[in-house]
C-alpha cells in the first residue's frame, strides 16, 4: 500500500472523493505528479493542484504473471501500465476491466478507483 504523507495527502483525499489530481507549478504553469514538493521545470515550490480528466492512453506496459508477493497470487495474470494522462504526466498503474491480451500502447483508458483498505487506489479502464 502506498504511504500517504504531507507532500501527498491532498492527492489521496482527492481519489477519497473519485478525483484524480495532478500537481501544478504556479510558476510556469507545468504538470506533473504528486510526488514532489518542487516543480521539475523550474524549481519552483509555488505549486497546485488541478484535477484531471481521469482520460489516458496506454503509454507503455507489461503483463505480470508471477504475483510479486503471495497476497497479489489471485490477480495475475494483470497489467501494469505507465499511462500519459490527458494533461501530461505521466503515472504507473494497473489495467482493469479487460483481459491482459486485450492492451496494448497508446490504448485510451479512464480512470477508475479500486477500494484497497483506506485508500482510493487510482486503476484504468478502457476507454
């Protein structure tokens, strides 16, 4: 599970509420994900949030079929996929709602979420 801390927080109670929600340099005006607390372009710690479509396409993936720890043996075979979201980042994440042999890149997909505990866990489905 994801560990959820100050420079995240505001991500993680944006998917609480079904939003997906990507970081935002007040600066020069780049996109991108949550994971810092500096914009990547311009160094700038004048940052955002917008929320984003939830609209993607497949930018690059695999089919895990050997689950890498035993609570994920019923889930293979599944998809792990990096998609290029509509707005510009780019995030890992799995491929829901359709057979593995189904994906392939540039497929267009929508966010989902998944219940995982606590937490809201951004998925992708065809779009």
């Amino acid at each position: 599970m994801p560990e959820v801390t100050p420079v995240n927080q505001l991500f993680w109670d944006g998917t609480a509420i079904g939003e997906l929600r990507v970081r935002t340099c007040k600066a020069c005006s780049t996109r991108f994900r949550f994971v810092s607390e500096w914009c990547p372009n311009c160094w700038s710690t004048d940052l955002g949030w917008q929320v984003a479509s939830g609209q993607g396409k497949v930018a690059a993936m695999t089919v895990i079929h050997t689950p890498p720890y035993e609570s994920m043996a019923a889930r293979v075979p599944y998809v792990l996929a990096l998609v290029e979201l509509a707005e510009g980042p780019t995030m890992m994440s799995n491929i829901v709602d359709c057979e593995p042999d189904a994906v392939a890149i540039g497929m267009p997909v929508q966010v989902t979420f998944e219940a995982r505990g606590e937490l809201q866990l951004p998925q992708f489905k065809p779009a």
